[in-house]
C-alpha cells in the first residue's frame, strides 16, 4: 500500500493538545472530521497525526488530495488512484473500492472535503460499511453529517504570552525571511508589539507566515502599524462573515494589496491551475498584456518569497509551484474582477492539450518513461483542462481525451479514460479522424475492463469510420482493437486473420506506428495460442527489436511476454522465466500494474516447470495481491493464459505439497504492491 503522504511543512508548531486528542480518537472512532476556517492548519495537523498511523496499521496510510478534483464523479477515481487500486474493471468503482478496501488495515485521509461533502459522505459510508479494518479522517471547513462522525473543530494558535505558539510560528517565519528579523525579538518591548500582531492576526497559522514574510521589507513597528490600519478600515465589515473567516480575508487581502502589479496579475492568472504546475506551463498560460512571458519567472520567485506561492523541489523533475486553497480562491475572485476567468481557462486547457500531443507524438520513443511520469505528476491539470473544454469547447476535448489514449491504456488510469471519453463523444460532433481516434481510445478502455462486446462494437466502427480517412495507421489501429477483442474471449484463428501479417501488409503503414507494432503484439498472442511457438516468437523478436531501435519500453516488455510463453511452450523454462524478468523489468518502470500481475503469474509457471514449487507458490500469491490492485480475475480472464497459470500451480502443488504451497502463497500475497 502506498503512504502517499505530502512533506511534512518545516513549519510546524505546538498542537500538543489537538495531536493528543487525535491519536486516541483515531484509535476508538472509525470516522474523524477536523473542521475550521481557512488557514487554520488541518492540513498540517492531519499530516502529523497521521505518521504514528503508518507504523501503527497494517497498511498504513492512503491520503487523497482533494482540493484539485472538481467534479464528485471523479472522487472514487482520485481514492483508488491514491491507495494504489488501478481501474481495469467494468464494474463501478465504488464497488471495486468497497472490495479491495474489505481486508484492509488502513487509515484513508481525505484532504480538503468541503467543496465535496456530498460525495464524501456517500463514498465514506460505503466503504465504512464494507471495511471493517478501515479509519477514514477528513479535513474540511464543514463536517460530513455522517452518522458516528466525530468532529473536532480545530482552532487558532494560542495568542497570549510572550511563548505563546502563534508568536513561535511568527518568529520562525520571520527569521525564514530574513536572518536580521531576529533583532525585532531581542527585548520585550519589541516582543510585545509582534504577541499583538499574532493576535491581531487571530492566531491563524497562515495568517501569521503570510505575515512573516513581509519581514524580510519592513520592521516590527512597520508591519503592526499597517496591519493595525487595515484591519481597523475593515471593521464594520465584520458583521459579515464570522470573524476569524474575516480574519483569513483580510490578511490575504493586505498581502494581495503590498505585492507589486505584476504580482497580482499573476497570482490572479495562477488560480486556474489545480495543484501543482511547473515554470513552463506558467509562462504560457499567465503571459499576456503587461506581464511577458519573459519576466513571469521572477515575479513568481517574488510570490515565493512572499509566501502566496509554494515552490517544491521534485527530485529528476525539476521545481513544482502551488498556491494553497485559501490563497488562489483569492486570486480565482480577483481573476474575475479583470474579467479574464474564461481567456486564461482557455489558455491553460490548450497548453496541456498541446501538451498531451506531445506526449503522444513521444511515447513510442526514448523518452517514454520520462512521458510516464511527467504526465502522471500533470494528472491533476489534465483534468482541469478537460473539464473546461468539454463544458466550452467539445471537440478539442475529444481530441485531448482521444490523444491521451496512451495515458488512459498504458498507465493505469482506464476507468476515468472511459469517463471522459464517453462524455467528449456524447457532446462532439460524430465525424472526422478525432472521432475516430477516440472510438479506439475508448475500445482500448473497454478491453482491458474486460467489457468485450464494447471493445469489439468499437472496434468494428473504427474500422468503418478509417475507410474513408485513407489512414493505413488509423486502420492498423482498429484491426488491433479487433484482434484483442476476439483473441481475449478465445478466437485467435480470427485474431490472426485481423493482425497477422498479410492483415499489416494489406493496410500499410508504418512499421514503426502504434497500429502496427499493437498488430505484431496481438499476432503474437495468437500464435501461441495457436501452438505455433516458433512464429509467435519470430514475431515477438521483431516487435521486440523495433521497440529497442526506437527506445520504448511498455510495448517492448510486452514482447518480452510474448517470448516467455513461446519458450514455455517449447518446453525451455529458463529461457521462459529470463524474458519475463526481463518483462517485469520493463512494467515496473512504467507502474504498469495489469502487466506486472500478468508477469508474476507467468514467472510462476516458469519456475514451477524448473522445480522450484516454494518460489511458485509464492509468486502466485504475489500475483493475486496484483491482480486485486486492478479489479480484474488472473490473467484478465483469456482461456490460454489461466491455463498456463493453473498449470504452474499444479507443478507447484505436486513439488512442494497443498499445505506448503498454501503458505508461500499467503507469503506471497502479504507481499507490497506499492
């Protein structure tokens, strides 16, 4: 089970009491509400109540960022995605959810609930009522109205006395600042003025590191002195809205108000993204009129060095940016106020749009993995961009939706690929190699769901819809999606026919596109299926070295399998397992969880066929614990590929004995799958 818990903040202080409180109600309640304004800190708190739970559970902790995720119909995809479940069922994802969570120890944080308190409250309770080893905690600015809920409202820092926490958390932010800051708290005059300030400031841990920046401009006496004017002039305001939600507003907007133009331009424009983004795709998208392109780099740096812009480090990937959610609700109102909601909206969909065709256009090349994990690390925007244009611009979504084909099939996001592609092809117009493309995107979601008679419907009107395009690669693409669909339920003499050789050769193409090295995959298959080993390699060694001249390794690994059964088949069980080492290998660089299930369960027959029933046994069991993280039975269901996995369990079985066999499995499936 992955921890996916964020860094822990550097500044983190006091919560003795609200830590105490927690650890024992996360040991008696099932479900656990941390409540309170903006800024107060529940993020931070749950994030450093949780690190006892990764120790203290058996599968430790899963944490689901929210604040990204604007449609509810999503929220069940961003779960599985963050406790390690990939979609590759046909069945609703709740339900899924609920299985796989059935046996689970876990602790699942929901971070940022209140702009999805509905949904959480529906999926919370489902997968409370199906897992009696899971603890939910929720961070939100409202509770769930659960049943058994237990809320805890969290407060300010305690303001009073010259030790008091919010000035710790003041000083320590001051002093991140500017190291001369130190002199505003050497006497106990000065310090007087900055425990007023804190408590001005209500105490609110955001409220006081925006505040603490500031001092790396200004002194002690400068900054009480203006806070003290604003918040003064906003006084009678107060009757409006609860006073620390007042209090939040009103530091943000003094902030807003002491960075230069070009600052706020920009803190405006950035609200659009949701997480995280780079540098680049803020230049793109935040460009224009006043702010160039070529100066949105140091303004930025100016937002990080107020505090309005978090700048993160991700090792191999360069600097990642963040706003908190109090800070670009902010900027997303002011982006309003100049009227610009729509254009930079715009701006930021096409960017990732261009973005995912870049990514498609590299995919089937050296840089694969990197692709991998930049558009993983992208995921967030990804949706964000798609949201926007399927409610203003269908067509560029289905362009984006298809064109992410790759995204959705080979790398573990198949369920939300299918959402998203149904709706861009329920609002676009029905016409056009776009269409085209997102029929087989959606044909290859459809497959590895297991849902055959969509996959080979799909595939059938890909296949009609190609004709007309006088695309050989289009058509080469549409005869894999109906060689799969036929091959997998048990048809390989038709998959033959469909993908084989003199199929490729009679549409063209290129040998080196996606359609044709998918046909050669599937060509494999079938031979083997067929008995016939020795072509079936001789096909899998060409898909192989292609892959390898090209750099690619997600289709090469598939190669690889391919090459397992043949040795397999011809009784070579070495050979068999050296190329599905290889071809774990390949999959586990790409997290490519279907194939790595598919790998295990392969190895295991090879190395029953060696004699080596304890190392058999326990790859099965590795693979079952695989196969559930994907929702799928072993060996996705196709006949050829369960017989080879009960065969190895047989020779397991008779090596070792049942009752030894059955506990290297158990060993085997206690195995991590994060």
């Amino acid at each position: 089970m992955p921890g996916n818990r964020p860094p822990e903040s550097a500044s983190f202080v006091g919560r003795e009491r609200e830590l105490g409180l927690l650890d024992g109600l996360l040991r008696e309640h099932r479900l656990v509400t941390l409540t309170g304004v903006g800024g107060v800190g529940k993020s931070r708190l749950a994030l450093r109540a949780t690190a006892a739970a990764c120790r203290d559970r058996r599968d430790g902790v899963g944490w689901v960022e929210l604040s990204p995720l604007r449609d509810p119909a999503l929220l069940a995809t961003a779960v599985a995605h963050a406790v390690g479940l990939a979609d590759h069922s046909a069945r609703s994802l709740d339900e899924e959810l609920c299985a796989w969570m059935a046996d689970k120890e876990l602790l699942l944080v929901l971070d940022t609930c209140e702009h999805l308190v509905a949904a959480c409250r529906h999926l919370v309770g489902e997968l409370l009522q199906s897992a009696p080893g899971l603890t939910v905690l929720i961070t939100s600015r409202e509770p769930l109205g659960s049943p058994g809920e237990e809320v805890v409202e969290i407060r300010p820092l305690p303001c009073e006395g010259p030790d008091s926490d919010a000035l710790t958390l003041f000083r320590a932010r001051a002093l991140a600042a500017t190291p001369q800051a130190s002199a505003a708290f050497e006497d106990a005059g000065r310090t007087a003025v900055a425990a007023e300030l804190c408590r001005r400031l209500d105490g609110i841990p955001l409220a006081l590191e925006l505040a603490g920046a500031r001092m790396r401009l200004w002194t002690l006496e400068q900054m009480a002195e203006r806070i003290g004017e604003r918040f003064d002039m906003l006084a009678d305001t107060r009757a409006v809205m609860l006073p620390r939600h007042q209090t939040m507003r009103t530091t943000i907007g003094w902030s807003h108000e002491l960075c230069e133009p070009l600052e706020r331009l920009l803190w405006a424009r950035l609200s659009v993204f949701t997480g995280d983004f780079d540098i680049a795709a803020a230049r793109a998208v935040c460009a224009g009129g006043p702010l160039p392109a070529s100066r949105v780099e140091r303004v930025l740096a100016g937002l990080v060095t107020k505090s309005v812009v978090r700048r993160t480090e991700e090792r191999g990937g360069g600097a990642r940016y963040r706003m908190l959610d109090t800070i670009r609700e902010y900027g997303h109102d002011w982006l309003g106020e100049l009227g610009e909601r729509r254009i930079v909206a715009d701006r930021h969909a096409h960017w990732y749009g261009a973005l995912t065709q870049a990514a498609e256009r590299g995919w089937l090349g050296p840089g694969q993995v990197d692709w991998y994990r930049r558009m993983t690390a992208e995921h967030a925007q990804l949706r964000t961009a798609l949201e926007h244009l399927l409610g203003n611009d269908p067509a560029a979504a289905l362009e984006m939706a298809g064109t992410l084909w790759f995204y959705w099939f080979a790398c573990g996001h198949v369920h939300e690929g299918r959402g998203f592609l149904e709706r861009a092809l329920h609002a676009a117009p029905a016409a056009g190699a776009a269409h085209n493309q997102a029929v087989w995107a959606l044909g290859l979601t459809a497959l590895l769901q297991g849902d055959m008679d969509t996959a080979r419907r799909t595939g059938e009107e890909c296949a009609r819809g190609a004709a007309p395009l006088a695309d050989p690669e289009q058509e080469l693409r549409a005869a894999y999606l109906q060689a799969a669909s036929v091959l997998m339920p048990g048809d390989p003499v038709r998959a033959l026919a469909l993908g084989g050789p003199r199929a490729r050769a009679g549409h063209g193409g290129r040998p080196s596109g996606p359609g044709w090295l998918l046909c050669k995959l599937a060509s494999g298959y079938a031979l083997c299926d067929l008995g016939r080993f020795e072509e079936a390699a001789e096909e899998a060694r060409s898909l192989r070295e292609t892959c390898a001249e090209l750099g690619e390794r997600w289709l090469r690994a598939y190669a690889d399998y391919v090459l397992a059964v043949a040795a397999l088949g011809l009784g070579d069980h070495g050979e068999a397992a050296r190329h599905v080492r290889a071809m774990l290998s390949g999959k586990r660089l790409l997290g490519d969880r279907f194939g790595i299930a598919l790998g295990l369960d392969l190895l295991a027959a090879a190395v029953a066929g060696l004699g080596d029933g304890e190392l058999a046994a326990r790859l099965l069991g590795t693979g079952h614990a695989w196969w559930r993280t994907v929702g799928r039975p072993q060996m996705g269901g196709a006949p050829s590929l369960m017989a080879l996995r009960d065969q190895g369990e047989r020779q397991a079985r008779a090596a070792i004995g049942d009752a030894a066999f059955e506990a290297a499995f158990r060993g085997g499936a206690a195995a991590s799958t994060g």
